[in-house]
C-alpha cells in the first residue's frame, strides 16, 4: 500500500509540474506580439554626468516614456518625439523604463552609474 501511495504522488507531481497550463501558453504569445521592432536605447549603462539618451525603434513614430524607480514610483512621463530623452533630473541608480509606441508596450531597464 505504501507503495502505491508513494507512485501516485510521483506520477501527479510529474503530471502538475510537466504539463504547460493555458495561462503559461497565454503569456508567452503576448510577449512575443506585443514588442516594439528594433527598440533600442543607448548609451545604457550611462555615467552620472551624461544629460540624454537616445531611444529608437525601427518605424520611429512618436513614443510614449514613463520612467519608474525600482519601487514602482512613477518618476515622470514624457511624449517622445525624436530620439533624445532627457534624463539630467535622474540620480544614480537603476531604473525601469515603460516605453508606449502605436499601442505596442516594452519595459526596459536604464542603469545610471
């Protein structure tokens, strides 16, 4: 009998932690549709005395820029139109960028040393 108990508690465990749920499927299609082609943002790491980045992305239509610390406190948000992000207000640190073009969304991380 214990042994029997012992098998079936291997064969669910095996079962749960080997089938792919619908919700993991789900996720993993959203992330591959929904990011921006040839996002890129440089230079990233930046030095403290660096005032501006440069985001582009491959249609380089008009962007949408939220800038959060790694608590999740929104620090600003600007429409970007050109390339330049004006960042001198930052101090050293790390940072997530949210960045909104034609409906599509990607975060990125902007290391400030």
């Amino acid at each position: 009998m214990k042994k029997n108990y012992i098998f079936f508690l291997f064969i669910t465990f095996s079962l749960f932690f080997a089938l792919p749920t619908e919700a993991q499927n789900k996720g993993k299609l959203a992330s591959a549709e929904e990011s921006i082609e040839g996002l890129t943002i440089y230079p990233n790491p930046v030095n403290d005395q660096t005032t501006h980045i440069n985001i582009a992305s491959a249609i380089n239509a008009p962007k949408f820029i939220d800038i959060y610390n790694v608590l999740g406190k929104r620090l600003f948000s600007k429409k970007l139109i050109g390339k330049e992000l004006n960042i001198s207000q930052l101090q050293k640190g790390i940072y997530i960028l949210k960045i909104t073009e034609n409906n599509l969304s990607e975060t990125r991380k902007l290391v400030i040393r």
